[in-house]
C-alpha cells in the first residue's frame, strides 16, 4: 500500500524494453540521436505545435528552472502560488538559474492561483527602479494540493498575464492527470490558452527519469540550449532519455498510465466520502482534481494503517486551517501501478479503525 508519491513506482515493461532496445550498437550523443528525432516530432504533432522546439532533462527542477529562467532576466520577479513547488520543493532553483529572479507568491484555495487577486497585483505591479519588475506567471497543473486548473482558469490567469506583457510558464509535472482528468487535448490545455513554455512531466507518470521542455516560441530555443549546457542538464548519453520519452508518446501509453493513476485516486476518493466515513472524521481537504488527496484521518486510523504496512506522507496544515481534535491530515497519492487491491486493503484496514 504505497501512496507516498508517484514518483515512487515503478516503469511500465513499455519503457524498461525501449531502454533495453536503446542499448544495442552506437547513436550520437548530447541529443543528436535519432530517437529525439522522433519525439520531437510527436510532440509537436500531439500539440499540435509543428514549430515547437523540445528539449529532454532528467528532472522537473531542472525543466522549471531552466524554463523559466529562459524567459526572464534576473531583475525580474515570477508570481506563483505560495504552495507552488519551485517555492516549496526546489531549493530555490529558479532564482539560481534565473541569476537572482526573485518569486512572487499570490494566494488563493486549494493551490490555485485567484484570477482576480491577481489581476488585482498586476494592476499595481510596480515599475519604479527600486523594485523587481514583473517576469513571468508560472501555474501548476496539477497543483500541489491536488487540485486541477481548468482550461477556462487557465486561459483567464494567461489573459491576465498578457494584458501586461508576460509569458506563461506551466509545471506539467502531473499534466497527463491533469489533461485526462479534464478531458481535453493537450494543444488546449498549453498554447491556445496563452502557456508560452511547458515543462512536461514523465518521471511522475512511470518514465525512469525524463521531462520535456516544450517552447511554443521558437525565438527562445538557443537561448534554451545554452543554458541547459551551462547548467549541467545536456546528458551525453542522451538516447537513454529519448528512449524513455518515445516510448511513453507512443500509442498514447502517457494517456493510459495518467488514467490508471486517476482511476485508483477516484475509487479511493468515492469510499473516503462516504457517509459513514465521514461521521468518523474523514475529511477530504481539496478538491481531487486528478491523482492526488489530501485528507484528515483520526490518529488511531492513522496508526492502524501504518501498522498494517501504508506508506504515505503526513501532512502539516495549511495556514489559517483547522484540524480537529485527535487528528492529523495526510496526503495520498495514486500511480500507474496502483492496484485495486492495495485501495481496498486501504480502505478494508481504515473502516476497521474507524
């Protein structure tokens, strides 16, 4: 019963024989194989982008990071969420890769950015010298409280950031749950709602250790390759990425996985609201816009399921929340991998101890 994180499953034998066939003879190095070649050009046909440029890294750090400091210069500021995670769980990365860019934090429930406050911020961004200038707006779908920004949110908060001149960047980390979840293509979760640069996540989604950086605008590609390079993220042996990355596009397998993932998360949400449930002080926190839940458990439910072997995080309270008396909150996540066994063990041992 693993529900730590996503990223801690395993890979689909889709990917472990694509490596495997990757490995026989030679191919270029440093992104020159053939291998990229083709993800390239899936996708830009699944985003229906033919002039974007895409880049593999082995890492969602490095994709935000390098993403985003490719789009601003040093002095300027990147407003996200205040749970974003390249607030939370980047180690200031993008203020490092971007030179000393600062991050501008905006509020708003169950990690979603509010439109209104923040065209609120815009209209009173400052623009004496003294102070860092706007940059860049950075969403995050899924967020890092589970929820889902819809294309409609999505194209508001990119409207609002291009009314006053700035590019877009979305942490795709989850965004194959995302897009499954929404039930839309992925050209109208990026680009035809204003997003300008995509780090588009894999390692989470069952790749051994891949993302993509998808630059809607080509004018910014060399700039892109440049810092990669400086920044230590241009793998020599490239092909084992690309191999990973075609094999995860192809025949929609990042589809199929996204949607096991979601599916064990909905089955799991479904019991977790039930009523009984939730006249024993089961609180569902967020709403579930995918593959993740944050929920509130009596501390004896807790024991009694770490007892039984349940792997997953506590989670402290958000500012200004309220958790009842005896107990705790908690964050569960649901892969690829997820069983239907493992959720209803989870659920068989949490009714017991309720």
């Amino acid at each position: 019963m693993f529900f730590a994180s996503d990223n801690g499953s395993g890979a689909p034998r889709q990917v472990i024989d694509a490596i495997t066939s990757a490995n026989d003879g030679y191919a270029m190095g440093y992104g020159a194989d053939t291998y990229m070649d083709r993800v390239r050009a899936q996708i830009r046909e699944i985003f229906e982008a033919p002039e974007a440029e895409v880049y593999l890294v082995a890492t969602g750090t490095a994709a935000n990071a390098l993403a985003l400091a490719t789009f601003i210069q040093p002095w300027q500021t990147i407003y996200c969420h205040r749970v974003a995670h390249i607030e939370e769980d980047e180690c200031n990365a993008p203020e490092f890769y971007a030179g000393g860019a600062k991050l501008t934090l905006l509020e708003g429930a169950d990690g979603l950015i509010d439109a209104e406050a923040f065209a609120l911020r815009m209209q009173n961004a400052p623009t004496a010298v003294h102070h860092a200038q706007p940059g860049i707006l950075s969403l995050t779908n899924l967020t890092e409280r589970g929820s889902r920004y819809t294309v409609a949110q999505i194209t508001r908060l990119a409207g609002i950031a291009k009314t006053h001149g700035l590019p877009v960047h979305l942490d795709g980390a989850r965004f194959a749950n995302a897009l499954v979840a929404e039930g839309c293509t992925p050209a109208e979760m990026t680009w035809r709602a204003g997003v300008d640069v995509l780090s588009f996540g894999g390692t989470k989604n069952g790749l051994i250790g891949v993302e993509a950086v998808v630059i809607f605008d080509p004018a910014k590609a060399r700039e892109f390759e440049l810092r990669r390079k400086r920044g230590g993220h241009l793998p020599s042996k490239h092909r084992y990425l690309s191999a990973q990355m075609e094999a995860y596009l192809t025949d929609g397998l990042w589809l199929d996985l996204a949607g096991r993932a979601n599916a064990a998360a909905a089955r799991l949400e479904a019991e977790l609201r039930e009523r009984d449930m939730q006249a024993a002080g089961v609180k569902i926190l967020h709403p579930v816009g995918g593959n993740m839940l944050f929920v509130e458990l009596p501390n004896t439910a807790h024991q009694a399921l770490r007892d039984a072997g349940a792997i997953y995080y506590d989670w402290p309270a958000d500012i200004g929340t309220q958790v009842a008396e005896g107990a705790s909150q908690a964050r569960l996540v649901t892969s690829w991998s997820t069983s239907e066994g493992d959720v209803d063990r989870f659920l068989d041992i949490l009714r017991n101890a309720l």
